[in-house]
C-alpha cells in the first residue's frame, strides 16, 4: 500500500493522515450534556434507514442546528449478511456468485474483480478473446451503475425526470446482459480462468447499436442538468473535498478524480485488457458534488470509448484457459484491486492450499468512501447531506456486505 | 318563480349576486364553485400524474379506467377507506382541525375570483387583499400541522414554509401592488382592490396589465408568477415537503382522507392563486384583443372556441378509442373512453348551438338571455383557459427542475425578488405620473 | 334582501349586517378570547387568537370598514400569528406546559383586571344614553379610496396623517432592524 | 332584536380588553403575554373602527391601521427579545425574567 500511496505523490499527503488518524472515531458527542448557549436549536434527528433518500438502508445520525448540519454518524450494517465469512466455507468456485450480490448495480465489475484475483493467485491467465468480453461487459456495467447514480442522485436533488431517462437507457445494458448469460442484475457472467460462455451471435452488433444509441442519450442527461441553474446552486461547492483528505480518508473513484487527483486503476495498475485501448481519465478540479457530476458523465463517454475499441479488436480464440475442476491455489495471500465504478474494489485473499479460503477480505469501494461524508456534510445543510450521499455513490449491499 | 330567484336573472346590469344581495344565488354560485373547483382538483390529479410521465417517456395511470381517467376517482375511494392514524404522541385536536385550516383558506379565496363580470360570487371592495389575505391564512395549517404531528421532519418542514410562505408573500405582495397602481392610470386616477375592477381596468386601458409599461408589467407579473410558485409550495420551491429530504414534510404523520385535504387544499391553492395572475395581468376573463377586434364577426369567431376545444377534446378521444388494442380485453375501456368521447362531442355540440343561438344579431339590440348566456360560457371559457395554461406551467416545472435549497430560496426572495419588485413599484409610480 | 336600505349606501353589506352575525363574531371573539388566556398550550392559545382575530375582521366589515378587515387578515392572521407559531415551535414548550398556568402574582393580577371592567361597566351605564341609537352608514365602496387619501393625500396636498405615515414606516424599520439583532447569535 | 348600536360594540371590546389585561397580569408565559397583548389591541381598534362609523368619519379607521404597524413592530421586536431570552436563560416564563442583567 505504501507504495501505491507514493505513486499518488502529494506534498501535503502526512499532514493530512495524522490529522484524520487523531480524529476521534465517533465525532457526534451525542451523550455530552447541552451547551448552555445556543442549545434550544440544536436537533438530532435520524435519517433512515427508511428515509426515501439514503439508497437503502443506511442510517445517517444528524446533529443539526436548525438546518445546519453539526455533524453525522452512519450507522451501518442493517443489509450486513456476513459475505467474507461465507467466503471461508465455499470453495472459490461457489462464492463466485456471492460478488455479484454485493454491489449489485455493478455485478460484473465484482466479478471481474474477483475472478482475477483467483486468477493472480493461481497463476493463471485468462485468454484475450475472455479479456476483451470482460472489458466490454464491465465498462457497459460502469456505464449502467453510472445510470443508475445519475438517475437517484438527480431525483435526490429533486429533478425528477432523468430518473426516467437513465433507467430507459439503462435497460438497454441489461438487455445485453439478459442475453448474454440470462442475468440481468446479478450476472455472474465470468468464470475463473476466463468466460463461461461465448457471445452470442449478433453480440458485436447489438453491443455497436447500443453505443451509436446511448451517446446521444448522455447528452439527453447533461442537456436537462449541466446548465441548469438550480442544479448548478445544488451542487456547485457543496460537498467539497480536497484531493489530499480524500487520499487520507482512501476515498478512491470518480469522487477522487473529481477532487484532481488523476487516479484510475485502469490506467495505473492495468487489469484485464486496459493496457491495450486508448482512454482518458476525467479530473475535475474542485472535488465538489458537481465536478462528481461531471466526472461521471465523462468517465459514461470514456467507457464508450473503450467498448468501441474492444468490440472493433475483439480477437478469436478460446474463452477459457485451462484450469482444473476443482480449484486449488497454492498456499499463499493475494490483493487484488480493480477500478470499479464506485473506485477501487480490492480482494485480499488467502489461501491454505484448500479448495476454500482461508480468510478472504472485499474492500468495498462504498464502504470506503462512505467514510468521507462527515467531513464534506460539516456546516452544510439538511438538504445538501442529501445531495452528498447521492453523490458518493454508495450500494450498501456492497458497504454492509 | 319566487322573487328572490327571479330578481337576480332580471337585474339589467351584469352584477354578482353578492352585489345584487341575492343570497339564494350567491349560495348556488358558491355551490357550483366548489363543485367545479373539486373536479378541476381531480381533473388537475389525472393531467399532472398524466403530463408528468410523458414528460418522463412512461405511461401514468392507465389501468383505472381508458387512459386512466378514472384514476382520481379510484384515489379518492382509497384514501377515504384507509384508515385514518393520528399518531399517539400527536396533539389529537389540532392534528385535526390543521387540514381544515389549510382547505378552508383554500377554498375560501374563490369567493371573489371573477370567472366573468358577474361569474362571481361577490365582488369586495378589498377583493385583492382579502385574496392575499385568506390564502396566506393557508401557511398555518400547514405549521399547525407540523407542530401536531409531534415529530422532527413534519417540524422542519413546518418551520421551512412558515419562513418561506412569509418571505415570499412580501415580494407578492409589491408585485401586485404595481398592478394595482396601474390600475389607477385612468382619467379620474383612482385605482381599485376589486378583482373585477382589475378585469374593468385593463379593459378600459385597452391593454393586459402584463404588456402595461412593457416590460415593467411582465417584471412584476414574472415576479408573481415565482412567488406563486413558492407560496403554494410546489417544486422547485417544495421544500415544506421536500421528498428527498424530510420524506414528506409536513404531511408525513397524514394518511388517508386528512392527507387527501392537503393534496386538494394545495391544489385549490394553486388554481387560486393562478386566477389571481390571470385577474391582474392577463385580462381575467376577457378574450384576446376584445378592443381591436370588436366587430361582432370576431365576436363571434371567438366564441367559437368553447365548442372547438371540447370537440378537439372529443377527437383526441376518438383517436385512443382508435388506437386502443381490438383484444376483447380491452373492450370495455374502448366502449368507456368511446362513451366519453361522445359525451365531449355532445357538450361541444351544444356550446356550438349556444354560441350560434346566442350571437348577438345587432349591437344595437338589447342582448337576449341566449346571448347573455353565451357571453357568460365565453367568459369562464377564457378564464378557466388561462388558468389552464398555469397549471401545466406548475407542472412542467415539476418535471424539469431540480429542488432549491433552503437557503437559497430565502435569499432569492429577500435579496432578489423583494429589491426588483420593489424597483418595479418605484418606477411603475414614475412612469405612471409622468404619463398622466 | 332588505328593501328599506338605500341600495346605493349600503348595498354591499346587507346581508351580513344582521344583529344575528353581530352576535356570532362577537361570541367567537369573546370565545377566543377567553381560551387565549385559559389554554396551558400556547399553540392552542394561538389558535384561539386567531379565531379572535378573524372574528373582529368580520366585524370591521360589519362596520363599513372593509380595509381595516383586509389588513387585520393579512397582518394579524397571516403575518404576527405565522411569527408567534414559528417562535412557539422554536421554543422548547414541553417544560412550560407542564408547568403552573399562572405566575405567582395572578390574585393581583385577577383582582386589578377585575376593578377594571368594573370601572368599564360603571362607565357604560352611566354613559350609554350619550350613545345614538341609529349608526351612520359609511361609503362602503370608497373606503379604501378614502383612507389612501388621508394617509397621502390628494392632488400634490399633504394629507392630515402622512406625516404620521412616514414615522410609522421609520417604526417598522427600527422593529425590523431590533428584531434582526436581538435574534441574532453573533453580532 | 334590537339594533345594533356603537354601545354593543364597545362591550365587546371592553370585554376583549380585560381579557387581555387578565392574560397579561396573570399567565406565565411570555408568548401567551405577548398574544394578550395582541388582544387588547384588538380591543382598541375595534374601539377606533365604531366610533369612526359612529361619527361617520375615517379618523377611527386610520388609527386603526396605525394601531395595527405598531401591533406588527410590537410583535416582532417582542418576539425577538423572547428568542434571545430563551437562548440565554431556557426560559419563557415570566417569573424567571426576574433579573436586570446577566
């Protein structure tokens, strides 16, 4: 890790660690008595975890003056369903499914990440034709989760209709999902060692038709939302963080980059086929709700890019490399991260040598980041917590696991 | 036939029966108001839900109903069947009486609205002010019941459109005192607070308010149009029961038929507060041009249109009765929505044989009762048009605008609507002296 | 309908200017009144003024004075009483209302308001003969007209209250202005 | 009925006034003080407003209105001395405003 935290060089990075490392871990004093001043407007309300704005089933502990928000405690875990243990009595094989169940707006992105993770500790690498399907289905999955933000951050904000718009769009993804192994949601589309199945036929084509039909519909979104005023009031400075907390904090993702920090596991640490198209990364410049915002509507037309190179150079060959029935790794411990559409999903697992691991570890990118709300909500209002949870993008099946 | 029935019908002047004194008839209009009034609520229900998911590429309700538009009717059953929870915790009286207040004010502002110069049921002396009055009385219903419900997010939201409804009455208020001060721009220079004297005022001046002083006029009414919009607490301004963030506002302890009074107190406050928009700047019940084109053909022309837009009503019918699967499935919402199709057709049938029997053959004859009583059909005609066309503002509004933020929706209003309709007033004033 | 009233003077209120309406808004705002000063729940308390607010409008109407009504409503009803709730809700009540009603000194209080009405009644019985059965009829149509001209005027000439006008706006700002610091946190 | 004559109006605010001299000398909190307060204001104007029909004049009238700003001003400068009270004390009762300074 130390190396890779070398690699995001900042000066400012030490100071700002210890500064979050002597933070106290729960920061809402919510036993401490009254304040004899002031105190009569001070409010502590719960939102969620049934709250029509919270993405499930999170709890946000709000200590507000008036609408002035003191501080926030997260209560997590109400969708905790114990997946890293699991994990220890199913063989790799078995828990493969599990992943998708995480965060599953982006199964293929958990699968991807944990297929190759076996795959590393294995030994074992899967053919380029499984590399390439892998590439298109995973950047259409960073597409469709993107969607799926834009779509309940914006209603979270209040607009209504791009709701409606991303999920028209984004059904178009699922369908080529559905087809492609019968799984809309959670696909479970990849095997260790490479792709259970071949595309089907027409899969090139339809995979085309999809991107000549979606890029108009990207500038549908940006069309109701990137000018429009209010939008603009909603989230423009709200929310902000620095590149440097947010490295502190491990905050990774579109909500790294749009604080200016140019860092994508696609391009620093190449997976899969990353190395072989020809991508940028997106960086905002003031890490606020809407450079988010723009950062993942860039990062939409960036994956395009990417299907369209890897659907034109798709090449020929077997989709599985060879690998045993029942699988064995060798005794030993891999971490495994790929860049997920939240940010950097890691696997850490460890292998006894059995067919089950030993212990195995997801580091969640929601979760991660979920870390970064008390510092961006500070000070701000009731309304703009709202906007901010929207904005960090969390799945809490994948924050609870 | 009784007197008192008689006297009112006979009266030569186009009076309300307020002025004319006649009890019976002011008690029908208010009847006939307040049945109209909840049908344009219900009518309003099924448009919005309709318009807002076409706007949104979906269908809306389509299962009650052709088309859904038994919808609201089938709304109005559930709600009035569920049960009806007061919270334990809740101040049970005023929980109670907090959905009266709200509908009460609601409802009690149409007692001036002029549909027509004698649509109406009373014209007051202080009409505009006794409006602005009565609908700002609707703000405590809503902090009552935010207060009774006895929890934090009804409370916040109580407390978020007090402050807001407050904030935004003072910018409404100046806007339409401009328009009152324009209506002063006569030769004897005294305007008026009579909503039916705002019609009179821009009908002499032979010019809607909102064209009035271009574009000073239009600024103020623009003005309005905002504040409006925030006072009967509608997206982009819904922040008294901002979904997202207080889950309802402060409704959310409500269900059942005391939540179905917020839902028609708020929409009866939206078509209020649109009448009062259409009274002072768009020329009330007046049709297009009334002083340029005042031949009696134009008149006539123009009084055409009731019966045209039912019969396009009526089309627009027909083509879903077209459209609509041939599957036996769907055969009785076809034969439904063919029945009311026809029903449309009928009515505009009869508008056309109204407004063909009632066309005023010599302008020099006294009007026959036919004619009076299509001038009367033209009248709402164009008022109910104008408001019309509000109602799809508000809800286009809704599809397409994120929500304010609190803080930002107080300083719009004190900052930038309160200094520029106050400027509007100033130099309104101005002008207006200078031209007299 | 009246026939005996002249329909140009007092044709507008007519039909509300009942002995029978006199009584309903007078019993609704001594009504009100008296749960004002009785309720143990300010928010209840409110409530009841503004039954008695809206009562005394109906009888300014009753009394040809129809702007006064219209300013009580907008004013009093939707303005002070919309502050009051929003300061009640502000203001932790669930301590006071569980508390004594009354302050330590209402024996006096109760007393001194009771010789008042005392003195009110000896005054009217004594005076009610000064007091002319039959009311004039005021222009109910021009009121508003009639009152914007002794508040500004008329035809460039001062009128007798402008000037009273103008100080009461300077009142309003400086209650603006001390609401605004009193209520501020910081300064 | 007997008709209704200026002397009827009086009593009613006669009435109105004592309430609200009750409510003031004998509640204990501040807003319902305040809201008496209100009362007897209301008293007064109606007071005003049957006179100026009784003389047939508007003087009543006018005063009547003035009555009322200085009612919006009395209110709002009341009010927010109670919050800035309320912020220091935690306290709306009258009985407990018992100190010059703090």
């Amino acid at each position: 890790m130390n190396a890779r935290a070398n690699d995001r060089t900042d000066d400012h990075i030490s100071d700002s660690t210890n500064d979050v490392a002597n933070r106290a871990p729960s920061n809402l004093d919510l036993d401490a008595p009254a304040t004899p001043y002031l105190d009569s407007n001070e409010l502590i309300i719960n939102m969620g975890p049934q709250h029509p704005a919270t993405h499930g089933v999170l709890r946000v502990i709000l200590k507000l003056d008036g609408e002035k928000v003191l501080g926030t405690e997260c209560v997590i875990g109400y969708l905790h369903r114990g997946v890293e243990k699991i994990a220890e009595n199913r063989t790799y094989t078995m828990f493969n499914p599990y992943v998708d169940r995480m965060d599953y707006v982006a199964a293929v992105s958990n699968g991807l990440g944990y297929c190759e993770a076996v795959e590393k500790l294995m030994n074992v690498e899967a053919p380029a034709r499984a590399k390439y399907i892998r590439v298109i289905l995973t950047e259409l999955n960073r597409i469709a989760s993107h969607q799926l933000w834009l779509g309940t951050h914006a209603l979270d904000i209040g607009a209504m209709t791009p709701l409606f718009y991303t999920f028209r769009d984004r059904e178009e993804i699922l369908k080529i999902f559905e087809k492609y192994c019968g799984a809309r949601l959670t696909t479970h589309a990849f095997r260790i060692g490479g792709c259970q199945y071949e595309t089907y036929a027409g899969f090139e084509k339809e995979v085309k038709n999809f991107l000549t039909y979606v890029a108009p519909k990207i500038d549908e979104y940006e069309e109701l939302l990137t000018t429009n005023r209010i939008w603009l009031e909603r989230t423009k400075n709200v929310g902000v963080i620095s590149g440097a907390d947010c490295i502190a904090l491990g905050v990774t993702g579109p909500v790294l980059r749009a604080s200016g920090v140019k860092w994508d596991l696609r391009k620093a640490q190449p997976y899969a086929a990353y190395s072989e198209f020809d991508f940028e990364i997106p960086v905002g410049t003031n890490g606020d709700t809407y450079d988010r915002y723009l950062v993942r509507m860039a990062e939409m037309r960036q994956s395009l890019r990417i299907i369209e190179q890897a659907v034109n150079r798709i090449p020929e060959g077997p989709i599985m490399a060879k690998v045993p029935k029942v699988i064995k790794p060798p005794v030993g411990e891999i971490y495994h991260s790929i860049e997920a559409p939240k940010g950097e999903l890691g696997y850490f697992i460890v292998s006894d040598g059995t067919t089950q691991p030993y212990r195995l570890r997801v580091r969640p990118p929601s979760f991660v980041n979920l870390q970064a709300l008390d510092r961006m909500v500070r000070g701000l209002l009731v309304a703009d917590v709202i906007a901010v949870i929207g904005t960090i993008d969390i799945v809490l099946g994948e924050v609870d696991r | 036939m009784p007197n008192f029935i008689m006297s009112y019908l006979n009266s030569k002047d186009a009076i309300t029966p307020g002025a004319a004194g006649s009890q019976f008839w002011a008690l029908i209009y208010v009847f006939v108001i307040f049945t109209g009034v909840s049908v344009a609520v219900m009518a309003m229900n099924w448009l919005e839900r309709k318009a807002l998911a076409h706007f949104q590429i979906r269908l809306g309700p389509m299962r009650v109903g052709p088309h859904g538009l038994l919808q609201p009717i089938a709304d109005a059953i559930k709600l009035m069947l569920k049960e009806d929870i007061i919270p334990a915790e809740a101040d049970q009286f005023v929980f109670w009486v907090a959905p009266m207040i709200g509908l009460l004010a609601a409802f009690a502002v149409y007692t001036v609205i002029p549909f027509g110069p004698s649509q109406a049921v009373s014209d007051m002396n202080i009409g505009i002010l006794f409006m602005l009055g009565v609908s700002s009385l609707g703000v405590l219903g809503i902090v009552v019941a935010g207060w009774a419900s006895n929890s934090h997010y009804p409370l916040i939201g109580a407390l978020r459109s007090s402050a807001q409804m407050v904030s935004y009455e003072v910018a409404m208020g100046l806007a339409v005192v401009s328009a009152i001060l324009m209506t002063s721009m006569n030769a004897s220079g005294t305007g008026t607070l009579s909503m039916i004297g705002f019609v009179r005022a821009q009908q002499e001046q032979g010019v809607w308010f909102i064209f009035k002083f271009f574009p000073l006029g239009l600024i103020a009414f623009v003005i309005f149009a905002i504040a409006m919009v925030a006072e009967t607490n509608r997206a982009p301004f819904d922040m008294a029961e901002a979904e997202s963030e207080l889950t309802a506002g402060y409704h959310t302890e409500y269900s059942g038929l005391r939540w179905s009074l917020f839902m028609l107190a708020e929409y009866a406050a939206m078509i209020a507060v649109s009448s009062i928009a259409v009274t002072l700047w768009l020329g009330g019940w007046m049709r297009p041009f009334p002083n340029l084109l005042n031949a009696r053909t134009w008149d006539f022309i123009f009084s055409l249109f009731p019966a045209l837009t039912f019969f396009g009503l009526a089309a627009i019918g027909i083509v879903g009765v077209v459209r609509m699967s041939s599957h036996s499935f769907f055969r009785i919402q076809r034969i439904g929505l063919a029945v009311f199709a026809a029903v449309l057709g009928f009515i505009a049938l009869l508008l056309l044989v109204i407004a063909v029997a009632g066309r005023s053959a010599d302008a020099n004859v006294a009007a026959s009762s036919a004619s009076r009583f299509r001038e009367g059909i033209d009248y709402v005609y164009w008022f109910v048009l104008k408001v019309a066309v509000f109602m799809y503002l508000f809800i286009w509004y809704r599809a397409t605008w994120p929500r304010y933020r609190f803080d930002r929706l107080m300083r719009v209003g004190w900052k930038v609507l309160l200094p520029i309709s106050l400027g509007v007033l100033i130099v309104t004033a101005i002008v207006g002296v200078i031209v007299s | 309908m009246n026939p005996g009233l002249n329909p140009g003077m007092v044709r507008d209120m007519a039909p509300v200017a009942t002995p029978f309406f006199f009584y309903l808004l007078a019993g609704l705002a001594v009504a009100g009144g008296v749960l004002v000063i009785t309720r143990r729940n300010a928010v209840h308390s409110a409530l009841a003024l503004i039954v008695t607010l809206l009562a005394v409008a109906g009888l300014y109407l009753m009394l040809f004075a129809p702007f006064v009504a219209g300013v009580q409503i907008i004013v009093y009803a939707g303005g002070i009483m919309v502050l009051f709730l929003f300061v009640i809700m502000l203001v932790n009540i669930e301590r006071s209302s569980k508390d004594r009603r009354f302050n330590r000194m209402w024996p006096v209080g109760l007393a001194a308001a009771c010789a008042l009405l005392a003195l009110f009644v000896s005054a009217f019985v004594k005076g009610k003969a000064l007091f002319p059965d039959r009311m004039m009829s005021l222009p109910e149509s021009s009121n508003t007209q009639q009152i914007a001209t002794m508040l500004y005027g008329e035809a460039g000439k001062m009128g007798p209250y402008t000037f009273a006008f103008e100080i009461a706006s300077l009142l309003l700002l400086v209650a603006i202005l001390g609401a605004v610091i009193m209520t501020k946190k910081k300064i | 009925m007997v008709p209704i004559t200026t002397f009827h109006y009086l009593v009613i605010a006669a009435a109105l006034f004592v309430l609200g001299v009750i409510g003031v000398l004998t509640r204990r909190n501040v807003v319902i003080v305040l809201m008496s307060i209100e009362l007897i204001l209301n008293a007064v104007n109606l007071n005003l407003v049957a006179f100026s029909r009784m003389w047939g004049n508007l003087h009543g009238q006018v005063f009547a209105i003035f009555v009322t700003v200085d009612a919006a001003a009395e209110a709002a400068v009341g009010l927010g001395i109670l919050i800035a009270f309320f912020r220091n004390r935690e306290t709306i009762n009258v009985d407990e405003i018992d100190l010059l300074k703090w």
